[in-house]
C-alpha cells in the first residue's frame, strides 16, 4: 500500500477504499515504513535514549509527516488533468 502511494500508482484514498482501512491508519503504515527505511541508513552506532532514530532524523521525518497529505494529493490531481496552477 505504501509503495503504491509513494510510486504514485494509486491514490491515498483509492488504497483506503480498496484495502478498507481509514485514513490514520494508512498514516501510521507510511509512518513505520519512514522510520524503517530511515533506521536502515543511521550508523549502528548506539543512541543513547533507546530510540530507533536519531533526534535529527526524528525531527525530519516528523516535519514531512506534519505536512498535509491531501494538499499534495490534490496537486497531484490537478497536474494530472493539466491544470498547474495554485488554488485561490
């Protein structure tokens, strides 16, 4: 499901409707599947409060999970059907 998303091959809603599964779940599953792929980079050096990430990585990957997801999936919408251009 996350890689459909992330490859564009379908949308965050069609996985929800397909999969049935609610939105804050597919959140989650893009969260855990971020913080896999972001743990698999960082040193084996070993953190000193037990987290799996650094606090930078932390700190990245939280900012691009604040970011709306449907504003991104709206663009994506819009660039499809040519229309480029901002919403008022």
């Amino acid at each position: 499901a996350v890689l459909a998303i992330w490859t564009e091959k379908l949308s965050q809603s069609d996985i929800c409707r397909e999969m049935e599964i609610n939105y804050m779940t597919l959140q989650n599953w893009q969260k855990r599947a971020m913080e896999g792929m972001l743990q698999a980079l960082e040193s084996h050096a070993k953190l000193d409060d037990g987290a799996a990430l650094s606090p930078r990585l932390r700190q990245l990957m939280d900012q691009q999970i604040a970011r709306p997801a449907r504003h991104l999936d709206q663009r994506l919408r819009r660039i499809q059907k040519g229309d480029n251009k901002p919403p008022a």
